[in-house]
C-alpha cells in the first residue's frame, strides 16, 4: 500500500532546494547526488514534497519559522499509519482468510508508536478477535521485517493452526529536518513512505508460496555511530554516514557465507537475491563484492526506481515482486537486510 502522493526524484529536489535555501553551488551539488539516486519515484503522506515554494502546509514556507515538533508528527503517523496498514492487509489475505481468521498479527515500524498502538487500532478497525495473539517490532529500522518473519516462523512452529500477519507500516517522510547536514540531506535524498503485509501459514498455500527455511543475523558493532535513528523534540533524527557501503561491502562476503552455510546451501542452489535497496550505491557495492549480474539485483533496483527506500517494508516489495515472478521450478531466496547497529539479517526461502 502507498500514500496518495507520487512525487517525482525531480519535484522533490527542487522542493528540497528551495526549503534549503541554497546557494548555486550547493544546488548543482544537490542535483547531482538526486541525478545519481538511481531513484524516479517516491511516495509520502504530505504533498508539499511536490509543490513550489509558498504553498506549502506541513512545512513552514520561510525557514526561520519553527518546523513541526514531535507530537506534531506523530499527529500525523496516527492519522495515516491506520488506512495504508489496513490496505496493505485486505489485499494480502484476499482470497485467502477473512479478517477474523487471522490467529496472530506482528506490527513493524521505526516512524511512529504510542499506546494503544497500530496493533490495537488494526484490530478494532478490522473487527478482529480481542483475543488474538499480538506483538510489535519497533524502532529496528529497514531490517525490521525479517526480524518479523522470524517470529512468524517460531510462532507457525509452535502452533500447527497458526494464521500469521505481518505488516510493516513506514511514515519516513514525516521526520523531514530543516537543517541541511549531510545527515539530512542524504536522508531527505533516499526515504519515502508505504506498507506491506505478509500472511505466513501452515495451512494455507498457493502455486507460488514460499517456505521459510533459515534465519541467520550479524552486528558489526564498528558501524554503530554510522547508522542511527533517534528520538528528538524536533522529530526522528537519522545519522546515515557515507561509509555505510563500504561498511556493508566489508561484511556483505562472510554475512551471505555464513547465511549459507547456516541453511546448508551453496551460492549455486540460490536462484533469487532479495537485498533490502538501502540506496544506489549499496546495491552497487553488493553487486561487486558478491560478483553478481545487474539482473540478480534488478528487483531491488526497481523497486528503489519505483518508491525509494521506504524502511523496513522496502525488502517485502522486493519480495512480492519475486514471489509473482516464480514459475513452476524449484527456488531459493535470499534476503538481506541492513539497519543499525550495524545489523545485518537474512532469511532464506524455498520453493518446492
């Protein structure tokens, strides 16, 4: 599910350029990084990413004004969170289970949280039962949804009747600062806003369906200033450091060597690679450290093109863009994720 706002890399850094208030040669340098994002579309709850300067309404027009503090924001995550997880769940399950057949329901977000929280208000929305089995992944960032996958499995093999559902629920763009640091301009550059939903269930299945086989997780602790998500008065403040591709090129070897071994696999029995698109050059890096083809990361460049890096349901649209991909032959997939820490986390998947 995607907000109504489709703003285009281009709408969004002329935005970004006034907002700013560059000088020429901040501007052209600015440009060249969007030019360069690998990035054609992002979505976002608030619309003044697309508009000219003077009539905008979540951001002040003049920047001396104060921006959106943090209730203020979070206003707005609880006023969006609900419809885009709602949507993102009826489509999962359609044809499948109803509402009410759902036994266990895992929320995931690092953009907004209170409580009651998501995961009480989707039940009351979709009329689930009040004694449905609940938990929440918060504040994980863009790994966060394999971590839920993980759970889902434990769950699924622990209780043979088990419905599961995921859904992972982003609201990046509402964290905009106004101050241009490196930090937010590179976060201003990458994320956007959606949500995905997952159904994992041993009793359910399709021609396409994966089955979970194998979790596999590593923390290189010297990244840990590198990538961060923190709460502030003004808002979630994101440190994204310009060495985290190296960081992830330096690991990506002995993290992928070691998921395999893990599952039991060799690299040739894996047919189709899920990494989290983080941004161009993490792909990049990946592709040459793991002497890959362009087309084995083609489905997270695209989606990167499509709807920039939107968190942690960023690798569940990959992922359903694999899934509707397979046809009748065996498969194993890959995940890779990274957020911070730095964490890095895997899954790997089978089709039989």
């Amino acid at each position: 599910a995607l907000p109504q706002h489709c703003h285009s890399q281009t709408d969004i850094l002329h935005f970004m350029q006034q907002v700013y208030q560059l000088n020429e040669a901040d501007k052209r340098k600015l440009a060249f990084l969007y030019s360069h994002s690998g990035i054609q579309n992002r979505y976002s709850v608030i619309e003044d990413f697309g508009k000219p300067g003077g009539d905008w309404n979540f951001i002040p027009n003049e920047k001396d004004t104060g921006f959106p503090l943090l209730d203020e924001r979070l206003d707005l995550f609880h006023l969006h969170a609900l419809p885009l997880s709602i949507q993102s769940i009826e489509a999962c399950i359609q044809g499948y289970i109803s509402p009410k057949q759902i036994t266990h329901l895992i929320t995931v977000s690092c953009t907004g949280m209170s409580a009651p929280g998501l995961d009480l208000e989707i039940m009351e929305a979709m009329e689930l039962s009040t004694g449905i089995f609940r938990t929440s992944v918060n504040f994980m960032g863009c790994y966060a949804a394999i971590h839920a996958l993980k759970l889902a499995k434990m769950i699924c093999d622990s209780e043979a009747m088990a419905n599961v559902v995921i859904v992972a629920t982003e609201i990046c763009t509402l964290h905009f600062q106004k101050e241009f640091t490196p930090d937010n301009a590179a976060s201003s550059l990458l994320f956007s806003d959606g949500s995905a939903a997952v159904l994992v269930s041993n009793i359910l299945q399709k021609s396409n369906s994966l089955k979970l086989k194998s979790f596999y997780s590593h923390v290189s602790f010297g990244g840990k200033n590198d990538m961060s998500w923190k709460m502030t008065t003004k808002g979630f403040l994101m440190s994204l450091s310009a060495y985290i591709p190296e960081l992830i090129k330096n690991d990506i070897g002995l993290l992928v060597e070691g998921a395999l071994s893990h599952a039991n696999l060799t690299r040739e029995q894996i047919t189709h690679w899920c990494f989290h698109p983080g941004g161009k050059r993490i792909l990049n890096v990946i592709q040459q450290k793991m002497q890959l083809e362009r087309e084995d990361l083609q489905y997270s460049a695209d989606v990167l093109s499509k709807f920039g890096n939107m968190s942690s349901p960023t690798i569940l649209f990959v992922l359903k863009d694999i899934l509707e991909s397979l046809d009748d032959k065996a498969a194993n997939v890959l995940g890779v994720a990274f957020g911070p820490g730095l964490t890095m986390e895997t899954f790997i998947a089978e089709k039989v």
